[in-house]
C-alpha cells in the first residue's frame, strides 16, 4: 500500500512538473509566478495599436496581459484615462498633452516616450508647394497644438513667416507674412484625409495619413524634419508615474523589438526616439 501511494505521488508530483513547463522546457511567467497584470491602454489604432499589438507576447513575458481600446479622436483618450477607465494613453505629443490637459483641467504625466510620427502636407492637385496657386485653401488642424505645428510646418518653407517661428503656441494671429495667401480651414485633425482632395492641400497628422493609406516620405508635399520636437508619448494619471507594472510596460515599448518593428513596419515613416 505505502509503494502505491509513493508511486501516486511521484506521478502526481510529475504531471505538475510537466504542466508547468512549455515544450522548450522553460516556464512561462504565468505557469511559474502567477496571474498576468491586466493593463487597459487607449491608443489611436496606426500606429499606436499596431505597436502594442506586436508586442503582445512581450508584455506576457513580464507578467503584463493588456488590453488595447482604440480611439478615433484626440479628446477621449485623455478623458477616459482620468476617469479611470484606461490605465494608460498612447497617442499623442506632449504639447498636446500640455495644451489640453490645462484646458480641462486633468492631471497626466508622461512616463516614456516612443516614435515621432512627422507632420505633412498633402495635395492631390500639386506635385510641389510651388504649384500652390494664390489664394489656395489649406486644411490644419483645428486643435490649438496641432494648429500651431501646421504653422510652424509651412513657416520652415518659407510659406509664411510667424512673430516666433519656434513658438508651439502659434496662431493665424501671428503669421506676419503670407507669401501666397494661403486661406486656412480649421478642422478636426480625423476628418483632414478624408476631405484634404476637395480643397488644394491639407496638413495631416502621420497616424491619419497612414491609416489613410498615404506614406508621409512618398507622398506629401511638405514634411517635417527630423528635429521635431513632438515625441509620441506614454501617459497615466499622476502619482502613477512609479507603478512597477506601467515601467515595465514602458520597458517593452523602448525594447529592441519594438524598434525593429517600428523600423521594418513603417520604413521610416515614422521614427522611434529611444
């Protein structure tokens, strides 16, 4: 009887070693420490999403399950994330995030920041900014950091000249010179690559323009050198800025396999910054 229950528990205590291991005879991080960290992330979906997403087996190897929500627009992520239904945003700049959280009156703090994604003009009626006609109808962005960048864009051409061509604050108010007289159309930045054809040039957000399926290298008419100072970033709520699991996250997206994704994905459409 004692051999029996000697042979059980041997068994017993085999099946379990063998449950724990993969087939490369290494435990995983669940088999071995626990529960995954479950971490809500809103990101827009290109190419923000497409990052997390690639990455999905990385985070699992820290410990950290996440769940990507995707946005359409620049307003709810932040929103969403101080009412505690994201724990972490993915989506924007940090004077956009500046700007905005100082209008509505939220309490973010970035904790790492990934790739840059450069601002263009587009046309489908113009192969070159020279071709602009006088009096050409320009869509911006109609958020106040987006608008400025747009400025700032066709102020590095020479297109127009503002009071302080380094301030990311800029208005139509301050533009001193315009050569052509460019007629600018505010509009939510979404909504530009989708109307940009029916006037003569709009300026696009990168994520925009390639979800829209346009290459911002190939094929704007204008695009931003690579001194930009409008780094994508990763943001919680403040007094979260410590959380072990969020650095970790942090950690994954400043990895090598986020850069050689970033690098091979987008072929320089967009550039990583870690």
């Amino acid at each position: 009887m004692k051999k029996r229950i000697l042979l059980s528990l041997t068994l017993a205590a085999l099946l379990v070693f063998t449950a724990c291991t993969n087939n490369g005879g290494e435990k995983t991080f669940v088999e071995s420490q626990g529960e995954l960290e479950k971490v809500v992330i809103g990101v827009s979906p290109t190419p923000h999403g497409e990052i997390v997403e690639a990455l999905q087996l990385d985070f699992e190897a820290v410990g950290i399950e996440v769940e990507i929500v995707t946005f359409d627009d620049y307003v709810q992520p932040n929103l969403a994330l101080d009412d505690g239904d994201l724990d972490i945003n993915y989506f924007q700049h940090k004077p956009y995030l500046d700007t905005f959280s100082s209008e509505h009156g939220l309490d973010l703090e970035v904790i790492g920041q990934v790739h840059v994604e450069p601002l263009a003009l587009y046309s489908e009626k113009y192969e070159s900014v020279e071709d602009l006609p006088n009096g050409a109808e320009i869509l911006i962005p109609d958020d106040p950091t987006n608008g400025a960048r747009a400025l700032l864009l066709l102020e590095s051409k020479g297109l127009i000249k503002l009071k302080d061509p380094t301030d990311l604050n800029a208005t139509e108010a301050d533009i001193t010179t315009n050569l052509k007289n460019l007629k600018f159309t505010a509009l939510d930045a979404a909504n530009i690559a989708r109307t940009y054809t029916d006037v003569d040039g709009g300026i696009i957000n990168a994520n925009f323009a390639i979800d829209a399926g346009l290459n911002p290298t190939e094929d704007s008419i204008l695009i931003e050198g690579d001194q930009s100072p409008y780094a994508n970033v990763v943001v919680v709520r403040a007094g979260e800025e410590n959380n072990e699991t969020y650095l970790k996250f942090m950690e994954i997206l400043n990895s090598d396999a986020a850069r050689e994704f970033i690098e091979t994905k987008y072929e320089g459409t967009i550039k990583p910054v870690f």
